[in-house]
C-alpha cells in the first residue's frame, strides 16, 4: 500500500470537539471518520485492522465448533413480541415500511436465532450447536459517547450456544472464557483484561464480562488481589464487598472498558419461540442457551486507548494495519536520489513479496522528513523502515521498532530475512 495513493491523509492535529483518545487518535491518524454522533466510517487503514480483528475471532471460535452465518438487520415486530421486548426493549430502533408494517433494526439477535435455530434443531442427536455472526447492530442510545466505545451503530460477533441441558452449557461456557483470553492476547490486551463478574439476569446467578484497565473506562470495576478475578461495581454490595471466587476482601478499584460478555439464558429466549428437542426417552424438553459477544469496534478503539503514546498509536503485531512502514527520504541530488527510489522501490516488492504488509510512504514533493516521521508515528505501524541518501551509503537500511528509540542498520541484503 502506498501514502501516495491512500484514499485518506492524516492531519496535523486532532479533532477538538473528540474528548476521547480513541476517537481523536484514530480520526487524526485517518483510521475512522464521524459521520454523526455514534456512527463512524471505517477507511482503509482502520478497516484492515478491523478485519484483523474479525479473522482472529473466527479462528478461535471455528476451533471450538463454532459455525458462522449471517442474519438480517431488519426484522419484524413480530418476534420482539414473542419475547415481550418490543415495548420494553428502551434502545430499539424501530421503523415502520411502506407495507404498514412495523420493523426493528438488529440491536442483538435472539429473537432471529432461536426460530432459526428451531427449524433444523428436532432430537438430542442435533446438539450441541454453536452458531456465530460478526455484524452492524443499531441501539438508540441515548447519549452516544467515547468515540467507537459506545455507538448507535457498531460491529458485534455474537454468537449462540444449544444445549441438552445445564451441564453441557457450564462446559462450553468455560470454554468460552479461555477463548475469550486467546482472542483478546492475539490484540494485545490480555494484560490488562480481567473476566469479570455482573449480574446474571434471570437464569444464573452471575453472567461474566471481559474488562480492559484503562482511565477511559466507562465501567468501575474491583480486582481481587488473590486469584485476579474482578467484579462489577453494580453487584459488588450484594456480595459483601468481596469477591464471589476465593472470598478475598481486598479489592482494588479500577476503570475498565467492557470488550466482551458471556451469557447463560437458559430457556429465557426458547420457550417463548416453544424451541425443544427429543431426549434419549422421546421426551420433549426446551433447549437451554447461552450467548457470547464481542464489539469489534471497542476491541479496535480499546487497543487505542491502552496503546498509544504522545505520538500517536502502536499497533501490536497482530491487528496493526500494516506490518512495516517505509519511508523514503528524498535528496536533493538527482543522481542520490534515484538510487534511493530505487532501492526503496526494491525493498518494497521483495517484502511484499515475501507476504510481509508494507505501508510504503512514496510521497514526495513539499512532504518533509519530519512530516513523514510524525506520519509513521501517528499511524503506529510496529516497524519503521528508511531509505536516506546516509543508511544506502552503508548498503543498508534503518529499522526502528514503533514505540523503541534504539535504531539500527540493516544491510539490504537482509531486510526481508529481519522483519
């Protein structure tokens, strides 16, 4: 990918109506535009780190069966009555069509999924099952703030789980949480994210959230010192101030970002939709449920928030837009600067071609090495490449590492063989 082609161009200064990190970064940097409160355009660079995002949730959750589809955004009236959420559900979007029918735009997904699931699920022999979306959910929110944090229109992977009974659900559920780790230490965040204990709803006693530590933080949250479970701030006094896995009284308060949730339903959603199976005995019995989410936009706008300096992002390798950054410093000699185009041109093919992501800043002109410096730092590529007239005096080029000062010459021989 070339700077000099990029549908987008970063700016020399953040957006001053943005109070929010993530936003400012990520809007500066050209990842995301506001289109209205709570509503962004993903470019280029902030969609390929969106996608990263999507393809690290799909291999972990295809390893444990997982099987993704995709449903609709609008849907009928008719199945948020069944549940009793058309008139209690506050952030609903609702729409009426030219037919003189009543739609809601897709807020979550349960109301679509259980009839779904209903008509190919029959006999004990049919489950478990675990379907999955990532998808654009709509909520009505009041009051739409923390830039991607908190949306009126956001990505969700939500996917849904059905059982035989509570057992089978328990140990998915477990399973669940350590592919919620896996997911979010492929972004970045496992040191700073704790599974944390919310309110469970009408099944279970305690549903389970996902936080990452950040001053950004919506939510307040208390670290158990003992085994670094947290709990919710909304649950803590009805637990004694203490926390509900080894009973340890030493809590440490934080602010947290929520990145995920996991749900146990039981039969909240399938027996409204009379959604059952045929045991072993030919008995009829309702399916028990669980569901598990996670905003993509927040993981992305998380990760800015925790990785970040005065500079501007640091990507970590897995989700980071581009691999490396190449910057080619012009010279004012003709002669010098042609074989620093050249080289820097043979640089970038041989690492794409080594299926190594380069974002190449071919940019010339009134651009300066400054203006290409603060660029690189602003975007937050893990690795930062030049050219100069200085690094292919010595048959090499220089490499520095996104968030390091050290630097150092490698020789051009062996760039490739060094990222």
């Amino acid at each position: 990918m070339r700077l000099s082609t990029l549908f987008t161009k970063t700016s020399k200064e953040a957006p001053k109506d943005e109070l929010s990190v993530n936003a400012r970064l990520l809007m500066q940097a050209g990842f995301i535009d506001k289109l209205t409160a709570g509503v962004y355009t993903y470019l280029p660079l902030g969609l390929r780190v969106l996608n990263k995002i999507a393809n690290i949730i799909r291999e972990e959750i295809n390893k444990v069966g997982g099987q993704e589809i995709l449903m609709p955004s609008l849907t009928p009236k008719s199945i948020w009555e069944t549940t009793g959420r058309w008139a209690s559900f506050d952030a609903l979007f609702r729409l009426a069509g030219v037919d003189n029918k009543e739609y809601a735009l897709g807020a979550t997904h349960e109301e679509v999924v259980v009839p779904l699931a209903k008509q190919h699920v029959f006999s004990y022999k049919d489950l478990p099952v675990y379907i999955y979306q990532i998808q654009d959910k709509f909520r009505n929110e009041k009051r739409a703030k923390s830039g991607i944090l908190r949306g009126r229109e956001f990505i969700m992977k939500d996917l849904y789980s059905f059982h035989v009974n509570e057992e089978d659900l328990d140990e998915y559920y477990k399973t669940m949480q350590k592919v919620y780790f896996k997911i979010f230490a492929r972004c970045g965040l496992l040191d700073k994210t704790y599974l944390t204990f919310a309110a469970g709803g009408s099944f279970a006693k305690y549903s389970h959230e996902f936080q990452t530590i950040t001053p950004a933080g919506e939510d307040e949250i208390y670290i158990c010192d003992g085994c670094k479970i947290a709990v919710n701030a909304e649950i803590l006094g009805e637990l004694g101030n203490k926390c509900p896995n080894c009973g340890n009284q030493k809590l440490q308060p934080e602010k947290a970002i929520e990145v995920g949730n996991i749900f146990k339903l039981g039969t909240k959603y399938s027996e409204p939709f009379g959604f059952a199976y045929f045991d072993e005995a030919g008995n009829k019995r309702p399916v028990i449920m669980g569901c598990y989410g996670i905003g993509l936009g927040r993981v992305l706008g998380t990760v800015a928030e925790v990785s970040h300096d005065e500079s501007g992002l640091r990507w970590p390798k897995e989700i980071a837009p581009l691999a490396v950054h190449l910057v080619t410093l012009n010279s004012p000699d003709i002669e010098a600067d042609n074989k620093i185009k050249l080289a820097s041109e043979k640089i970038y093919r041989e690492l794409e071609a080594s299926g190594i992501e380069v974002l190449f800043d071919d940019r010339e002109g009134e651009t300066s090495t400054g203006e290409k410096f603060a660029d690189a730092d602003l975007i937050g590529c893990p690795i930062r490449l030049v050219v100069s007239e200085r690094t292919l005096e010595q048959d090499s080029v220089e490499v520095k590492k996104r968030g390091e000062e050290k630097k150092e010459l490698v020789k051009l021989s062996h760039v490739t063989s060094n990222m």
